[in-house]
C-alpha cells in the first residue's frame, strides 16, 4: 500500500478527533475563539514535528523561497476562512444543507489542481471523488425532513452557499498547500510537510491573535478558561494537518482529500459501536457510496 494513504487514513482519524472537540468548544466560545484554538494551541506541536525531523532525525531545514512564501500565505488565509465559514454553519438552524456543500472540497479542489498547478486528475479518480462526495452529501442530510433532490434544489439557500464557499476555500487552501509543500523541493517529504505546517500555522495564529486583541478581546479569557480541550484540539489538529500535508506532498490535493472521506466512516463506527445509536437508510447508502468511492480510487491508482 502506498505511504500517501495509510498517511491519509491516520489524518482523516486524527481530524474526526479534533472536529469532535472542537463541536464541543463552539458552545463555551465564539465562532473566532473555535477557530484560533485550531491554529493557536496546534503551533507548539507543529514545531515539535520540525524540531524532531530536524535535531532528532538529523534531516536539513528546507529554505523557505518566494514561492513558498506565496503558496503558504494563499493557504493560511484561505484555510483560516473555511475554517470560520464550516464553525459558522452550526449557528443556523438547518446547517446539515451547509455542512452538505462544504463536502465538495475534493471535487473543487480537483478544479484548483488543475487551475492553479497543472494537475489533470484521471478519469478514475474523478469517478471515485464523485462517488465519495455525493456519499457524503446524502449522510449530511439523512436527518432533515427533504430528501438528495431537495438538497439540489436547496443551492441557493444562505446556509448552502456558506457550506460551498467553506467548500472552495479548503479546496484552494489544499492546492495551496501541496504548492508550498513541492515548492521546497526537499529533503524529503516529511520535512517539507512539516516546515509548510510550521510556518502555515504560526501565520494563522498572529493574524487571528491581532484580530482578537482588536475586535473580540472578550474570547481571550473564555479560550483561557478552556486550555485543556484547547490543548487537545490543537494537539489533534496538527497533527491531522501534519499527516494532509505529507499526503499532499506525495499526491494531488483532490485525490488525497477524497480518500479523506473515510473520516466520516469514523464518525459511524463510533456512533453505531460506542454510543450504540441506529443509523437510518439514507446514512447506510452513504456509507456504502464513500466506501465505494475509495475502493474505486485505490484501484486505479
């Protein structure tokens, strides 16, 4: 099995981890203070993973260039923005719509590989990013009164449009990411991941930290009140991020975001084994299409 995807599997468990406590923040804290703790309490252990790779491994620091410089920073903002957008969409009534969209991150991060880096994705893995999304789609929207075609229909609601501009954003920030991550050209790909992730991140903390202290200071001692969960989401976060970064180094960003679906194949396992809750008709067809959609994407690898 090739290293991209057992790197993958890892950072999809990783992320359901951090997404579950970070669900559990939005409700002792702003829509802002969620999205900084991601970033914020992640910095320390992204620079752990350099430090590691560079003084324990003895692997060389990449030098940073103009283009990586340029990749990174079109991530960074990009991710911190998608990021606010997906914590957002809890506060609306109906968000499962929203939560639908922003599941198209692999297929517009297919559009993006090719915009921006030249990437033309094989006719297998658009197959399999296509079978996989709409997977998810149909398990976003298994618990609300319409059906998949409403949620066609439903495109132009507020909530669709903020789960789609989500969507865009994480598939920019993905290419973006894979931009700098090559642009390093060495010395290998853990080194590049981890130096993109260290400098990505320390980025996002001083600009969410400048807007904090300017326009919503109130978060501060709410964050501060929450270190421990903080910590967790951080430590959980770099982590997944560290583990999407190698992966996206060895492999274009949609194909690896696509094998990432199996994340929501974690959310079920623990739903059905641990909380002992029934899933419904609409959650197994989607389950099954994820699935699908991966086996498709492995073998035609």
């Amino acid at each position: 099995m090739e290293p991209w995807i057992v790197i993958t599997i890892a950072a999809a468990f990783l992320q359901n981890l951090r997404s579950a406590v970070q669900k559990h923040l939005k409700s002792v804290m702003g829509t802002t203070g969620a999205t900084f703790v991601r970033f914020g309490f992640g910095l320390p252990f992204a620079l752990l993973f350099v430090g590691g790779l560079h003084f324990g491994a003895g692997y060389p620091l990449p030098s940073p260039n103009a283009r990586f410089l340029g990749w990174a920073t079109v991530g960074g903002l990009t991710q911190i923005a998608a990021t606010f957008l997906l914590i957002h969409l809890f506060s609306f009534r109906n968000f499962a719509v929203g939560t639908a969209y922003s599941r198209t991150e692999p297929a517009q991060a297919a559009l993006f590989g090719l915009l921006f880096l030249g990437e033309k994705a094989t006719a297998g893995a658009i197959a399999a990013i296509a079978i996989s999304v709409f997977g998810v789609m149909l398990i976003s929207v298994a618990h609300i009164a319409f059906g998949w075609r409403a949620l066609v229909t439903s495109v132009f609601t507020r909530n669709a449009l903020v789960g789609l501009a989500s969507g865009t954003l994480f598939g920019v920030s993905a290419v973006a990411y894979r931009g700098a991550s090559l642009a390093l050209a060495g010395p290998n790909f853990m080194m590049q991941a981890a130096t993109t992730l260290a400098v990505v991140i320390t980025l996002q903390t001083v600009l969410m930290l400048v807007w904090m202290l300017w326009r919503e200071p109130g978060e501060l001692p709410r964050i501060a009140a929450a270190w421990k969960l903080s910590l967790l989401t951080g430590a959980a976060g770099a982590s997944a991020s560290f583990g999407w970064f190698m992966a996206m180094t060895l492999q274009q960003a949609a194909v690896v975001k696509s094998l990432g679906q199996i994340e929501m194949l974690f959310t079920f396992a623990a739903t059905v084994f641990f909380f002992r809750e029934r899933i419904n008709r609409l959650e197994v067809a989607g389950c099954l299409l994820i699935v699908g959609g991966i086996l498709v994407l492995i073998a035609t690898r």
